[in-house]
C-alpha cells in the first residue's frame, strides 16, 4: 500500500486526492444498481405536487372563510362605532342630564340596542348592553340593572382593570342575570365610550360562538377537508367537518400538512386540512418506502466503501486526533494548504459549539447577578420572610457564603446622579459602578466580614456586612467598623474618582429577620443628606436628636411670601430667607423639601395669574421652568437655597423695571405708601383715596389692578390683615381691639376677614403662633 502514499511538504502523510478518486470509481456498478431505484422513487414528485396542491388550496379557502368572517365582524364594529360617534340617543345614557326625563335616557338607547340586534344582516348579534361609569349602571335590550346585580360583572371588572388593546374577546361564557342557571357561549366586542379616551363607560356586544361556527360551516364545510376555528388562547370557537368523520382534534394529529391562517383583526386561527387521509397517506407512504429502500441501497454501498478505504485512511484518523488536542490556531499553522478545505465543516462546527459554550457562560453569569440582586431586595424590603434554613439553601445555591455573628446594612448614594448621567455614557456608568462595588468588597478585610455588594437602584449601592464577630447594637459607637470602612471609602472616592457618594450606616442586628430594619435604617439615614450635607457618612443615631421636619407649621409663611413677591414688596426676601433658616433647624427628608417647594411654587404661580399678562409672561419665561428644574436636580438645602433665590431675584428685579416703565408707576407707588400710613382708618375707601389723589375712583381701582394684580378691597384687606397677625403673634391686646386698630370697627368684620385670608380665626392664629 505505499503507493497510495506520498511525503508532503511539512513531512507529514496524507492521502492522495488521485488515488482517492481512483477508488471511488472502482465502485461504480454499485451506484449503476442505485440509480436503476430512481425512477421509482420518481413518485415522490407527484405526491409532493399533490401535496403542495392541497395545502395551497386550504389555504386559499382557509384565507376566503377568514376574510368573509373578519369583514362581517367589522361591520359590526363599524356600525356600533357610528352608533357611539353620531347617535345623540347613546349620549342620553352616558351624559344623563340633571333632572331629565328617564325615557329619554334608558327607554329610547333600550330600543336602539333592540334595533341595532335586529338590524345587523353582516352576523347574527345575540345581546348588547352599555356600562355607565359614572354611576356602575348597565343597560341591556330587555331591562336596566345595577352592576353587582349583572351576570356578566366580572368581565366588565377585566376590562376596567386590564388595558386591553384587542377589539374582539376571547371565547367566553355570558349570562345577563346572576341567577341565571345556564350560560351562552359568546364572543364579545368591546368599545369605549367616548371611543378614545374612555372614561364614561363601555358598549358591548356578544355574539355567539354557535352562529360564527354555522358561517365558518357555510363556507368551508366539504367532505374532503375540516376546519377549526381558534380564539387567540386555542380555544375552539368552530369546527367545519364531514359527519361520521373523527373528532375535530384527530385530524389535526395525523394531518401533517394542516394549514393555520391567522386574522390581523382579531388575532383568531382557522387550521385547516384533509379529513380523508387514508388515500394520500398510503401514496406518500410506498414513496417513503421506495425512498427507504434506495436510501438503503446507497447506505450499503457507502458503507461497503468506508470499510474499505477506512483501512487505508487510519493515518487521517490519527491526525485528526492529534489537532484535536491542541489549539485551533496551532491546527491552522499546523494543516497544509491543501488540506483545509477538507476540515472547513469541522473548524466551522468546532468555532459554533465554542461560541454557544461561552455563551451559555455569560448567559449563566448574569442570571447569577439578577437572582442576587432579585433575593438581597426582597428580603431587605421585608416583602419575603427567610428562616435559617431557607438562608444556607439560598446562599449556596447564589455562591454566597452563609455564615455571620451579625448583619448590618449600609446604602451608598451618588451625589449629584444628573450631573453623573449627563457626564458619562452608559458604558462608563457601569464601568464606574464596577469599580465603586469593587472597592468596597476589598476595603473590608475577609477575616472581618464577607461584604454582599449590589446595585438595587441605579444610584444606590447596598451592602450588607455579614461580621464574623459582634461590632456592637448601633453604629453609635467609637469606631465601629462600619464607619470607618465607610470614611475609608470615601477618602478612596475622593482621591480617584471625580464624583462623590453619600454613605448612610444601619444599626448591626444580629438575627436574619433584623436585616429588613438595618436597611431600612440606612436608606433613612441618606434620606436627610440634603440637610445633613453630602459626601460623607450618615450613620442612623445621628437623626435621633434633631427635631423631625412639620410641614404644616410653614404653610402660612410661604402664603405670606408669595403674596410678598406679587406686590413687589422688598421685604420677600427677609420672608424667603427666614423660612430657609427655620428649615435648617429641622431635619427634612429630601421627599419634605420637594413638597414644600411644591407648595411654593404653587402660590406663586397662583399669585402670578391675578398679574397683568406682560407680567405672566414673564414668570413663565424666566422663573416657572427653571425653578422646577432647580428642584429635580438639587442635592444639598444650600443648593436648593441659592438657585431659587437668584431665579426669584432675578424675576422679581425684572418685574420691577416693568413697573417703573409704566406712567403710574410713581403714582401707585404714593398711593401705596398713603396705604400703608392710614390703614387703620376705617373710611379709606376708593373714593377716599380719589379724594385725596384727585383722581377718578375707577381709575384708581384699575391701577391696583394693572400694577399688583388684585382689587383696592383685597389689597387694603392683606394689608390690614398683615398687620393683625403681627399683633396678634407679639402682644396681649384683644381681639377686638386689634381688630380697630387695623380699621375694622366691628369685631365680626374682623374675624370674618382674618378667617377668610388666613384660614383661622384671630384666637386659633394667637393660639398655634404663642403656644
């Protein structure tokens, strides 16, 4: 056999592709006795035509039958859409004016839901009834029920719940009174009403299951095919076949060449196929034979020549063994040019079992960190209870490790997280993110503690230290570990990193079902960052001292600045910071800033709509915006202090040139100061003033309109009411008395006026401001 050999150039032996070819055609006559079974196996093209022929042809009727049922269904739709959008006698229902005539709201839609079940020719309508929102009334063709008392609630409860874009239902069972014993089987249309927005109620119309079966019949029933009708969950709504025939399933289980057409309109199936397929079937089965009897004679002879030339191929074999052991790019360097081509299929198979290997290893990896991240939130957020023994299983099936003498939680929070998104693109994000849980995994010693790191908000590390010996019951003391692992961490950030963090510490708990409250401690600790400062550590002690934040007690000083503001009056700005600096002596959440903010600009922008339209104008363009964005982007109380005073500055300086640009300007300017001296007058009135000013009343009236945004009587009342609260809050005097001095000679007049600006009377105001 050495002549079927010959030394290639790398020294290696191979097989000669000349004497290879001279082998295969040594036996021929095997493959002459092979092609003598073609022309019989020549059948298998009339029965592959038959088959395409059948299969085309279901389709066809499949897709007629499909059409025919999607178009008798629109027109059903079409026809109630046009009833909801132009029939005024729907609108008698759903808008049912104040104290109108019954008849014409339930009597006359009654009757048109009558009308519209007899005058739909497209398909058989078995009932329709409307929903009233407003009231949880239904109207059906017969009668007018509340909905606990109408059979078909629960679907109607679906529908409010689910936002369900599908026109037509599901198969579905449908009674119209609950003691109703029997059911009808129906498929149902749904339209809101009004047809967008919704809102005022539903319009539905059910159509039994039974009469789309019979149009389904009507069209496709023959003897030589069956079909079934599915809704969008498989349930059967049709099934069209020969009688005597199996069960509409059987069919589909044997039929190979069933066609399945699918309507864009309501998501329905219609498969179809042949009933009789005795015939068919035995053809396709003698060509599956002759195919398996000259499959088989080509195996013989395949196999007749491995056995034979495998002999002399062993050296190939014992070739490819050795690249199997090493590298894929050694094997290249390895392999003769001329001998690539044969291991192509091989190389390609081996690159694709790799890639999918290290795929399934990526795939594994990351599902790894959700279900980590997934168990560590449930269990810190106190939604999933775990026992000591629900704890070893969970930890060793996430790799973890198990054991601790205590927990404690500790929240890690990115300052200014705005500015981190805006300067860094997501891939440096977690790049970041990476490094920063890093870190914090190696700062703590592993003969301390194991450190549990996740990512359970995008700006928020939790961490969970899992000592291995008591560091005490609160972070209060000297020294915990937990605290200076923290301060250590933020030197770190500091000295590589070009962001901050805001670290807030949970007590140590030394039970699994303590965890929950050492988080929660912690994420409370970095709630208050924006008073307490950022870039540093907040451990929970710290808040147990200082006075918790009230909102309520500030309510009236935002009132009075915003009133302030409108008026131009200078002294806003002592307002504005006397209600910053009664806030630092508080604790507030960030959550407590934002509402009362909220509450600010709330006022403000009610106070700007009594202001001329130049004037609202203005606040719109220069203040509304970039206040609101001020408070979406704010992380400290000083930042939040600054910006809106120079936005507020800034608007009220130009709503101050505005002012002194206007003629009256000096005028109303006198008038106000006149105000402010004889407020305590009872006669001052419009037609004092004109006296006094030489001007006409109504003229005078439209410059308090025109420059502070309110009339004469209201501005006069603030003033005089400022006044009141002032003495109220600083001196003994009675009511009564306070009231005259401001200009009130009766005290009723008074009390009413105080109430009416302040919301309180003047005894409940000296009570909460003294007490």
């Amino acid at each position: 056999m050495g002549e079927l050999w010959h030394q290639a150039p790398a020294g290696g032996m191979v097989v000669s592709k000349q004497w290879f070819k001279r082998l295969l055609l040594s036996y021929l006559p095997i493959f002459f006795i092979i092609t003598s079974l073609l022309l019989a196996i020549s059948i298998l093209a009339v029965s592959s035509l038959s088959q395409r022929a059948t299969e085309e042809a279901n389709i066809a009727s499949a897709k007629h039958a499909m059409a025919l049922l999607d178009n008798s269904l629109k027109a059903v739709d079409d026809a109630i859409l046009k009833e909801i959008q132009s029939n005024p006698v729907l609108g008698q229902f759903f808008y049912p004016p104040s104290g109108g005539n019954p008849f014409y709201s339930v009597y006359e839609p009654s009757t048109l839901l009558r009308d519209l079940i007899t005058g739909v020719q497209s398909i058989r309508i078995d009932s329709i009834y409307l929903y009233r929102q407003a009231d949880q009334v239904v109207l059906t063709s017969n009668t007018i029920l509340p909905l606990d008392k109408f059979g078909d609630k629960g679907f109607i409860l679906r529908l409010l719940s689910e936002d369900s874009k599908d026109t037509w239902s599901n198969e579905r069972s449908f009674k119209e009174f609950i003691d109703q014993e029997t059911s009808s089987s129906v498929v149902s249309l749904v339209r809101k009403v009004p047809p967008v927005a919704g809102g005022q109620g539903l319009f539905v119309v059910n159509i039994r299951t039974v009469d789309v079966s019979r149009m389904i019949e009507s069209i496709m029933n023959s003897s030589y095919s069956y079909a079934v009708l599915s809704d969008r969950k498989g349930t059967p709504l049709s099934t069209a076949q020969l009688q005597g025939t199996a069960a509409p399933g059987e069919p589909e289980e044997k039929d190979a060449h069933a066609v399945v057409v699918r309507s864009d309109y309501t998501g329905w199936e219609i498969r179809s196929g042949l009933t009789h397929v005795g015939l068919f079937n035995f053809i396709t089965g003698f060509s599956q034979l002759l195919i398996a009897v000259g499959a088989l004679a080509i195996l013989i002879g395949i196999v007749a020549i491995v056995i034979i030339t495998r002999r002399n191929y062993r050296p190939i074999e014992s070739v490819l063994s050795r690249l199997r052991s090493i590298s894929l790019e050694k094997t290249q360097d390895l392999l003769p040019a001329a001998g690539r081509d044969e291991f192509k299929f091989i190389e390609a198979a081996l690159d694709d079992m790799m890639e999918q290997s290290l795929q399934f290893r990526e795939r594994q990896k990351e599902d790894l960190i959700f279900r980590r991240q997934y168990f560590l939130e449930e269990w810190l957020e106190g939604n999933r209870a775990i026992s000591g023994e629900e704890w070893r299983r969970e930890m060793q099936r996430l790799g973890l490790k198990e054991t601790f003498v205590q927990l404690q939680a500790v929240v890690i929070e990115l300052d200014k997280y705005g500015q981190f998104c805006r300067e860094y693109n997501h891939r440096d994000q977690y790049l970041l993110k990476f490094v920063l849980s890093s870190v914090v995994r190696e700062i703590v010693p592993a003969e301390r503690a194991a450190v549990w790191a996740e990512w359970l908000d995008p700006n928020r590390l939790t961490i969970l230290y899992q000592w291995h010996e008591p560091v005490g019951a609160s972070p209060s003391e000297e020294g915990s570990p937990a605290c200076r692992y923290s301060e250590a961490l933020l030197a770190w950030v500091a000295d590589n990193l070009k962001f901050t963090v805001t670290i807030g510490i949970g007590p140590p708990v030394d039970g699994i079902e303590g965890a929950p409250d050492s988080y929660a401690g912690a994420r409370e600790a970095v709630k208050y960052r924006s008073v307490l400062g950022i870039n540093r550590v907040i451990a929970y002690h710290e808040m147990e001292g200082s006075p918790l934040g009230e909102t309520y007690s500030h309510l009236p000083l935002i009132r009075s600045l915003a009133q302030s503001f409108r008026l131009g009056d200078e002294q806003w700005l002592a307002q504005y910071e006397a209600w910053f600096g009664s806030i630092r002596d508080m604790l507030f959440s960030r959550e407590d800033l934002v509402n009362l903010v909220n509450y600010l600009l709330y006022h403000l922008q009610r106070e700007m709509m009594e202001l001329p339209p130049e004037f609202q104008e203005l606040w719109y363009k220069g203040a509304a915006d970039p206040l609101h964005e001020v408070l979406e982007q704010f992380d400290t109380l000083e930042e939040l202090e600054r910006d809106i005073r120079r936005i507020l500055a800034e608007t009220g300086e130009a709503m101050k040139r505005m002012r002194e640009s206007r003629s009256s300007h000096s005028i109303i300017r006198e008038v106000r100061a006149y105000i402010e001296k004889h407020y305590a007058n009872p006669d001052l009135s419009l037609t004092h003033l004109s006296e006094e000013f030489h001007m006409n009343p109504k003229y005078v009236s439209q410059l308090f309109k025109d420059e502070f945004g309110v009339k004469f009587v209201d501005y006069l009342a603030q003033v005089r009411i400022e006044h009141a609260r002032r003495q109220l809050a600083h001196s003994d005097l009675p009511v009564q008395d306070i009231g005259q001095s401001v200009g009130y000679l009766h005290s009723f007049s008074f009390i009413r006026a105080f109430k009416k600006a302040v919301g309180m009377t003047p005894g409940d105001y000296r009570k909460e401001n003294r007490g």
